[in-house]
C-alpha cells in the first residue's frame, strides 16, 4: 500500500470506533529487515541499518499492550 494510502486509511478506520471501544487500529512502519525475502532479492547487502525482526517485537508488543493505546489512529514509526 503506498504510503499516502497508509496515512489516510489508519486515522479513517480508528475513527470508525468509539474512544471506549477495545479495538484499537494502529500503524506499524518498520525499518529494513533481515528477512529471507530480503536475501534473495539483495544477495550482498551491506545495508548496516538492515536488523533483524525481533528488533522491531518490543514496538508490537507495545501497540499490542494497554501501553499502545495513545498511538490508537496513528503510524508508528520504529527504527531500531
């Protein structure tokens, strides 16, 4: 999804629920990630601000938690 797109659709489906509803929309932008996907399509990345996914849970499990609830219609932005 482009990136105009992702900025209008996260705010539009938060809104769509009542502040005391127990769903929660947020965004999540990773930075670049070693993944297996990544490998084959760049086979020499030198890339040093490619990281693993796990370096990028704590940023999940935050908007996953009560602790993400400020971020509800928002895009997180995490570089790890």
């Amino acid at each position: 999804m482009a990136n105009p797109a992702r900025r209008a659709l996260v705010p539009m489906l938060a809104g769509e629920f009542v502040p005391e509803s127990p769903v929660r929309v947020h965004g999540l932008q990773p930075g670049p990630m070693k993944t297996e996907l990544r490998g084959r399509a760049w086979m020499e990345d030198f890339d040093p601000s490619v990281r693993l996914p796990s370096a990028y849970a704590p940023a999940c499990v935050e908007l996953l938690s009560s602790a993400g609830r400020p971020f509800t219609g928002q895009i997180r932005v995490v570089q790890a």
